[in-house]
C-alpha cells in the first residue's frame, strides 16, 4: 500500500491546504474518496490512517486533508498551532478548499493521478 503523507497544495493568503493520499499500487484506476474533517479536527486525528487504510484495502484512493485554517500548519500537521488562522475560519474558506482538493485530485498536475478515476470521485465530510 502506498501511502503519501503532507503534500502541500496551494494556499489561501499563505495558507496552504496540506493533504494525504492512501492507495493500492496495482495498475488500476480506483474510485476516489476525498474525506474533509469536521470542525476543530485535523487530517491526522484519531484513526483517520485506520480508515484511509482501510477504504485503500478495499479499492480505493483515499485522500484526506487539512483545510487551510483548521489551526494546523504544513510543519506541525497534528498541532493545533496556528489561533490566528483558526480565528479567521469560515466556510467560504473550506469550500474554497475543498474545491482545491478537488480540482488537484483531478488535475493532470496530480503526479498520483495514474492511480484514480477521476470520473468516480466521492465526498464525505466527518
């Protein structure tokens, strides 16, 4: 299983939107679940590895992310460390986020995208 840990995409304001992806490396183009923690979370919490690896396992690319202001930075992804970037979170921020990851996931600049099938994306926030 591949897994491919804080690649840091573009940002918002200096802020940039940090993301991992989990996947089988056999060939094969998979379907893609793009999973955005809830509110306070980060891409790292708990056991979202568990479920990364676990949706990998089962056919899956599984990319999950930091949104740009959740408090967390590129160097300290499991740190809430940045008030100042969590004090000026909004949604317009994460949807402009998520649209990022989005956009990237399906991007020919996507160096992973040999691995997705870009016309089979699924979303799930937490």
């Amino acid at each position: 299983m591949r897994k491919i840990k804080n690649i840091v995409l573009g940002n918002h304001n200096n802020y940039p939107v940090t993301l991992d992806i989990f996947f089988k490396e056999d060939g094969v183009q998979k379907p893609v679940v793009i999973y955005a923690h809830g509110f306070n979370g980060f891409k790292d919490w708990g056991n979202f590895d568990l479920i990364a690896e676990e949706f990998a396992k089962r056919g899956f690319v599984f990319v999950k992310f930091n949104f740009s202001h959740n408090g967390t930075t590129p160097d300290q992804p499991e740190v809430f460390a940045d008030l100042e970037a969590f004090g000026n979170n909004n949604y317009s921020r994460e949807l402009k986020d998520l649209t990022d990851v989005i956009d990237w996931t399906c991007s020919k600049g996507n160096p992973y995208r040999q691995a997705m099938d870009s016309s089979r994306v699924l979303f799930n926030r937490a």
